[in-house]
C-alpha cells in the first residue's frame, strides 16, 4: 500500500457515515471565491479501508472521481454502480450520492469537488448525462491537477488551469463515449443485416425490425444507412432481386412461385421491382439464358 503524508484531512461536517480512511492527501484551495465560474473546493487522492463510506444527502457540488485500482460501489439517486480501475463517476450538486469501497479489494480514487454555474451546460453540450462511465483512463488529468498545488492553493490562482484540465477530460470522456456507440451502432447494423441475409424469403417488414431490434424505424434506417450507404428495405430488395435472377438463370420455376417464395405481394409486384432493378422483365431475363443455352 502506498503511503503519503496527509495535507489534510477529511472534514466531519461531509461525512454522514463512517469514513474508514488509511490515508488521504486533501488539497484545498482557498480562499473560496463566489466570482470566479469555478470553484474549487478541494482534489486529492484517498486509500479507503474496508470500513469507507460516504454519503451525501444531497451533494453540495460536483464531484469527479476515478477509480486507479480496487473495487467500489456508488448509489447514485437509486442506481446502484459497481466500480473498478479505470471507471469515472460525476455526481451533479442536488444528487443523493453513497460510495463505499469493498470489504475485500478497497478502491484507490482521485477526485476533485467543485462548484460551477456553467458546468451543468458543458456537460449537456457534450451529452454526458451519464454519472458512471466505464473503462477510461483519465489518471494523467488528476495527475495535472495535483502537479498545480505546487504553484499555488488558491482558487484565483488555479480555477483557469484546473478549468483547462477539466474541459479536456470532459471531451475525452465525450469522444470516447461517442466511439463506443458508434461501435456498438455498427455491431447492432451488421447484425440486422445477417438477419436480412438469412432470412430474405420471411416476411421481413420495418415494423417486424423495430420490434425485434428495439429501435425506432427510423433509427434503424439511419444507422444502416449509415453503415452501409443503403436502406434495410432496399438491401432487402437487391438480395430478392440477386436471388430470383439465379433461379430464373437456372430453373423453370414459374415466375409466380418465385415471386411467392420472395414474398412480393403479386407477381405482377415482382416483375415491376425486378425490371426497375434489371432493366427488364423477369421473362425477358429467362430468355435470354434459355436461347443461349439453346445456341450451345
């Protein structure tokens, strides 16, 4: 366990449960100013032991914690989280906040308490209303901050470096979150298009995709589309059509069975699509294979 001396030590006025602490290193700038549009009341870093537990009811200001190593929990207005090394919470001023550490494997944390006016906006700017985020490493921000207490501890002094620091973990915490829905919009985009793959001859519609996939229509569309520069219907479409091109290559299958088993409403539905897709009828599309292999 690593030890430090403690700059200061944990206020008894913000602890409404017992706090088991095997060390803390609490840096508070001050004086506190009301002007500036970030306050900083205090960041540091805290070892709990297996007894740790805080609870605010409700919290007086923002606080921002990473988790380096252990295992912790946080119930953040009802939500119960399990925390681990490289996880983020934010708990916004108003939220009714508890955090404990666990009894076998307690948690090692940075984290910096503050006030701001315009803080609620940055985050809503960069859609960030999550508390928790999972699997980030933010440690070289902390790591800046702490590096200012040996410039100075007050809050005129550090709030324009601290904003600074500040700002650019919320953006790579925003960039971050953005490539994991990308990446897990495109999984959910080659998944609907296996099961259009597989399934080209079921009764495929949009409303089936929303209730199976549990988007939006126009959701699923969009990151199709998006994926792929096509609609799931016009995908759909081009695998009937590549289909019905082979069996009318190589069979004799009447046409209206081939339109039956594609599930097209009416021949007279198929040979429309097909001819706007080919360039001409499905029959004309036969003849032109049967009088070649007629010619051989």
């Amino acid at each position: 366990m690593e030890k430090y001396t403690t700059f200061d030590v944990i206020r008894n006025e913000d602890i409404q449960s017992f706090c088991g602490l095997e060390n803390e290193i609490s840096l508070a700038p001050f004086p506190a100013n009301d002007i500036l549009p970030l306050d900083i009341s205090r960041f540091g870093i805290t070892f709990p032991d297996k007894n740790y537990r805080i609870k605010r009811n409700p919290a007086p200001c923002f606080i921002v914690e990473y988790i380096c190593s252990g295992v912790g929990y946080i119930e953040i207005n009802g939500t119960k989280y399990k925390l681990t090394a490289n996880d983020i919470y934010i708990v916004h001023p108003g939220d009714y906040v508890e955090y404990y550490a666990d009894k076998k494997n307690p948690y090692k944390k940075y984290w910096i308490n503050f006030r701001s006016s315009f803080f609620f906006e940055f985050l809503k700017s960069y859609n960030l209303n999550d508390r928790v985020i999972h699997g980030l490493d933010i440690s070289k921000h902390f790591e800046d901050i702490f590096e200012l207490e040996k410039i100075s501890r007050r809050n005129d002094d550090l709030y324009l470096p601290v904003s600074k620091i500040l700002f650019s973990m919320i953006v790579d915490i925003a960039i971050y979150k953005k490539s994991l829905l990308e990446s897990k919009e495109l999984g959910l985009a080659r998944t609907i298009k296996d099961y259009l793959q597989f399934g080209f001859n079921e009764d495929i519609t949009m409303d089936l995709l929303e209730k199976r996939f549990y988007r939006s229509k126009s959701q699923i569309t969009k990151l199709f589309k998006a994926a792929y520069n096509i609609t799931p219907y016009a995908y759909l479409l081009d695998i009937r059509i590549e289909f019905a091109k082979n069996i009318l290559k190589t069979s004799k299958t009447p046409i209206k069975e081939i339109a039956e088993y594609l599930r097209f409403s009416s021949e007279y539905h198929f040979s429309g699509s097909f001819k706007k897709k080919v360039g001409i009828s499905p029959r004309k599309y036969r003849a032109q294979f049967t009088n070649s292999n007629k010619e051989l």
